[in-house]
C-alpha cells in the first residue's frame, strides 16, 4: 500500500514542473565551478571546488529547492480541491502524508545527487579547457558530505512542508523559508550563536564548520526532523479536511 502511494505521489509530481525545481540550483552552481575551473590565477583542487560548491548548496539552493519542492507538492492537492477528494479515500489519513514525505524526501536526495554530478562536471569541464588536470575527483568524502548535509535538512524538510500542507497560500511557505534563510545569513555574518539552532542552517554547519558542530547539526536535524514528522503526521491526520 505504501509503495503504491508513494508511486503515486511521484507521479503527481511528474506531471509538474519539478525537474526545474531540481535542476535548476544544481545547474547554477555548476557554472559557477565551470568558471572556477576556467580561472588561470587560482591553484584550484578538488578540496576548494567541495568547499565553495557546498557552501553555495547548503547556504541559498538546498533550502530553496526544498521551500519549492515542498510548495509545488502541496499545491497540487491546494488546486480545484484536491484535499478533499484525496481525504474521502478509503485509506488511512497517516498513510497519505507518510507517502507525501518519502516523495520530499526522495526527490531531495535526488537533487544531491545531480547537484555533485553537475558541480564535478563543471569543475573538471573548466579546467581541462584551460589544460589543467584536477586528478579523480573524491567521491567517497563528496557522497559522505552529501549524505550528511541530507540527514541534517530533515528538520528544515519537514517544516517547510507542514506549513505547505496547512496553507493554502503559496506564498506563506515560501515567507517562511525565506524569512529563516534571511536570519541565517545574519547570524552566520555577524557570528550570532543563535544560528547554530536554527533548522534552516543544520546543512550549513556540516560543511562550514569542523568539530563538534558536524554530529550536533546532523543530530539536531535527524531527530528533530523525527519529532517534527511524527508531530505533523498527528495533526494532519486529525484536521477536519472535508
């Protein structure tokens, strides 16, 4: 049953716009490692091409690919009454929103996955233009630090897509995660500690930092993701949809 709801969810989504949500933040990083590569004056290798890429991703693309994804899926259901259609199936309220996340969930680890193919194409496309070897790019480190900075926007995930869910409006979660990004960058500019508790900078701090930020913000973001999708689940499945 859950396959199968899953599947569907995914098949909704097919139907959307969504492989520009995915592609497109890959996409822009990518040029932007493409014109690293090109750049002559810069001893560039496969460590500064990491740093930069990953900071752009967890910083700005990462939470607005969410803040999109999540809005677009929610937005099917919003239109021409689509809730309550879903809502007066024979199937467990629970169920449709589980399904509703490991389709998020899935399309986001999706979206890693291009983003690290797209960023090493850049780079080495760049440099070997110029006639310069970058060597193998490190995949084991890349894949690792993908995985982490996934675990540690499950927090970030979830929200953005409670507050899709619960409004109709579009434009509320993407206030949200708009206004969350927005303290980030001023906690990270002007080194507030704050930041370091907020959902929207868990994937920021495993690439940013070193030490003991790492296991804290992929901690932080699995089991408040948890708690928070557990939360959620409850409250959907109870809310008087019809």
């Amino acid at each position: 049953m859950m396959l199968r709801l899953l599947r569907s969810e995914l098949a909704k989504l097919s139907g959307s716009k969504i492989a520009y949500v995915i592609c497109a933040g890959p996409a822009l990083i990518a040029l932007a490692t493409f014109s690293l590569g090109l750049s002559k004056r810069l001893d560039l290798n496969w460590g500064i091409v990491m740093l930069a890429s990953f900071q752009m991703w967890t910083m700005f693309a990462f939470p607005m690919m969410i803040i999109a994804l999540t809005a677009q899926l929610a937005q099917i259901e919003h239109r021409d009454g689509g809730w309550d259609a879903l809502m007066s199936l024979p199937i467990e309220r629970i169920r449709i929103f589980l399904a509703k996340s490991g389709a998020v969930f899935l399309l986001s680890l999706f979206a890693q996955l291009i983003f690290i193919t797209l960023v090493v194409a850049g780079a080495w496309l760049g440099s070997t233009l110029i006639g310069r070897s970058l060597g193998s790019p490190p995949w084991g480190a890349m894949v690792e630090a993908l995985l982490l900075v996934w675990a540690a926007g499950s927090a970030m995930t979830v929200i953005q897509m409670w507050v899709a869910i619960r409004s109709a409006h579009v434009i509320v979660p993407v206030l949200v995660g708009s206004g969350a990004m927005m303290l980030i960058l001023g906690a990270f500019l002007f080194r507030r500690p704050e930041g370091r508790f907020n959902p929207w900078g868990f994937p920021t701090q495993v690439v940013t930092y070193t030490g003991v930020h790492v296991p804290w913000a992929v901690w932080a973001g699995l089991l408040g993701g948890g708690i928070l999708l557990l939360l959620m689940l409850l409250d959907l499945s109870r809310r008087d949809w019809l």
